[in-house]
C-alpha cells in the first residue's frame, strides 16, 4: 500500500498554484474554483482546499482545518542544492538540515499559506522509493 494523495490548507487557491506549479513544477491535474485545485506530485497528487469551501456539506464528507499542515517531496541529493538557490531567488528562507549519515539533507520553507513544505534526499526514511 502507497499513500495516493496528501492534502494541504490553502488561503488563496491561485496564489498556492502558482507557487506549485510554477515554482516547484507540478502539473494541475484539475482545478474547481473555488473549492479545490489538484496536482500531479510525481506517482501521486497533491490536494489543494480552500478550507471553509471543504466544510460545505456535499456528497463527500466534509473536512478543512486550517493552513500549516506538512508534506514532504523527495528527491536525490544532488538537486537539493539547485532547489535550495531556486527557492532562495524566489524569495524564500530556506533552512537546510543534514540528518546525518546516508539519510541526507532536507530543506525546509513555508509555502504562501504557512504549510511546512519539505524537500528530502530519498535516503530520509530509508525506503525503495523513486520509482
């Protein structure tokens, strides 16, 4: 079993686009304004919710809470510095932490809305992952 799909909290759908697909290069997958927007993130997707429009009663059950929830995208190592220059001329304060031995870096940085985004060397966890 593999995670499918995470969700994140958005204040502003197109701001929270705009820095996924344009600054980290996802692919819109489908978009309904102003509710959701959803994103292609490699074998999986990346959900995005304004949340007070997920809390309207539909024929899914509802949910929302508020921005500053956390994902994690992996990657190899050696593009982690080629992200950490991009983000950083984007105007984001990047911090960068080694977790030691063969796990590898991640960097960390706050997406528009607050959410705690993380890029990680594939080694973090220790799983055959990158497939």
């Amino acid at each position: 079993m593999n995670i499918l799909e995470t969700c994140l909290y958005v204040h502003d759908l197109l701001e929270a686009e705009a820095f996924y697909c344009g600054l980290l290069g996802f692919e819109v997958h489908s978009r309904r304004l102003p509710r959701h927007v959803f994103l292609k993130a490699g074998n999986g997707m990346l959900l995005l919710f304004n949340p007070e429009e997920s809390l309207r009663p539909g024929t899914l059950p509802t949910h929302g809470v508020r921005p500053g929830g956390h994902v994690c995208f992996e990657m190899e190592q050696d593009r982690l510095d080629f992200w950490e220059a991009r983000l950083e001329v984007a105007g984001f304060e990047v911090t960068r932490y080694s977790w030691g031995g063969l796990k590898g870096d991640s960097l960390l940085f706050y997406d528009p809305s607050g959410n705690l985004v993380e890029l990680a060397s594939r080694g973090l966890w220790g799983l055959d992952s990158l497939q």
